[in-house]
C-alpha cells in the first residue's frame, strides 16, 4: 500500500524565473534566440522536478516548442512551470513563457511547453516520485491531459515503429507518390 504522506501539492513546487532580454541573446535578425529560450525553460522545468522530487533530475523529452510570437531585446520573459502529472519517476512540468515589454505594459503569452523530467537517485537509478494533490479543476484537467499525451505518445512511438517494419518497395513508392520527393535507388 503506497503511502499517502508521500504526496505533494502543486503549489509546494511551482517556480517562476524572470530574465531581461540582453543584446546578446539576440540573432542575426535582432530577435531573441529559440535556444536561449530552450535553455531557460529547461532550467525553470528542472528547478521545479528537482523541488518536487526532493533532488537530482533529469530532462527526458521536450514537447511541443512552438514559438508563435518573436521576443524582442529589452524585454522581459517570466517562464512559469509547475508540476502537470506525475507517474513513478518521470514527471510533466507545464511551462508557460510571458514576454512583457515594460515601457508599453503589454504582456504577451508566447508559447506553452511540457517537459518530461525523470527523478534519479545517487546511484544514478531511476527513483520514484511523490504523488500530487490537486487542489483545483484547473490541475485536475493538467493532471488527466498530462495522461493523455503520455499515452498518445506511446501510440506514436508504436506507430513509427511499425513504418520501420514496412519494407515493401512498391507499397513504399505508391505511399509517396504526391509527396514531392525522388527515389533514385
Ligand atoms: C530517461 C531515462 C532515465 C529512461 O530510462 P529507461 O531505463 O528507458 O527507463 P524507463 O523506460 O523505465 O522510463 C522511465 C520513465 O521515463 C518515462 N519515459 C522514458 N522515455 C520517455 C519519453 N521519450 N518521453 C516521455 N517519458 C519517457 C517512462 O514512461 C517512465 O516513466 P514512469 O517511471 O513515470 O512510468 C534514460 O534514457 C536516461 O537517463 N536518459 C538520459 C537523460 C539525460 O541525460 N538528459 C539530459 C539530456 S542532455
């Protein structure tokens, strides 16, 4: 039977890191980095795992990094992360990123992204979470959406796995034939 005081809130982990938009951060159009924006929210994702974990972390897949609006130099960007769903070692952290341009008081939602963060002891093995209490509807929702897209997941891996099976040269030309490639072998 597992142990109910083994369970923490959302809240207990929830971590925000706001950073200023340096000059340097920026690329050769002037806008800011997709990969200084990458590593601000691995480190936001971890800083919550760990706390939740009570310890060493790891960033197991990143999903769905679709950066819909550029952030600008000058800006400032909070990234939000908290706790989604958790299984026996990995973890989804919601991060929502906000750019807020302070002379202009607009704030901006730029993306939402969910990393998976598995926990791991000193030994470096694979080490089993505290469950979460929800305390609202809108964690409850996080929690079985986060399910969800873990199961999607395995379907897909499944799927793909499948399309590696599929070796028949004939299948194979008549499935691309309105892509726009050549087979040349
Ligand atoms: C991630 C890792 C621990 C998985 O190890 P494994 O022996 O394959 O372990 P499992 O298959 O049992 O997976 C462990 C957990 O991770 C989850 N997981 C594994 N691969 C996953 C993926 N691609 N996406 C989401 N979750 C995944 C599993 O569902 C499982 O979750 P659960 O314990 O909550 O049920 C291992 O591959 C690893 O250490 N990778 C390197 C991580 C790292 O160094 N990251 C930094 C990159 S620079």
């Amino acid at each position: 039977m597992e142990d109910k005081r083994f369970y923490r809130t959302v809240r207990f982990s929830a971590t925000t890191i706001t950073e200023l938009m340096i000059p340097s951060y920026a690329n050769f159009g002037g806008k800011i980095h997709g990969g200084i924006l990458l590593s601000l929210m691995d480190k936001v994702a971890y800083a919550c795992a760990s706390k939740h974990a009570a310890g060493y972390c790891v960033t197991v897949s990143v999903d769905t990094v679709d950066f819909l609006q550029p952030i600008e130099v000058g800006e400032l960007v909070s990234l939000h992360a908290s706790v989604h769903y958790v299984g026996k070692s990995s973890m989804v952290i919601g991060i929502k990123v906000i750019a807020e341009n302070v002379h202009t008081s607009t704030v901006r939602h730029t993306n939402t992204s969910y990393f998976t963060m598995v926990a791991k002891d000193q030994q470096e093995q694979l080490k089993m979470v505290p469950g979460l209490i929800l305390e609202n509807e809108e964690e409850v929702h996080h929690f079985r959406v986060g399910r969800k897209r873990k199961q999607m997941k395995e379907m897909y891996k499944s799927e793909l796995s499948k399309l590696e099976e599929e070796i028949d040269a004939e299948d194979i030309q008549e499935d691309l034939e309105e892509e726009r490639c050549m087979i040349v072998f």
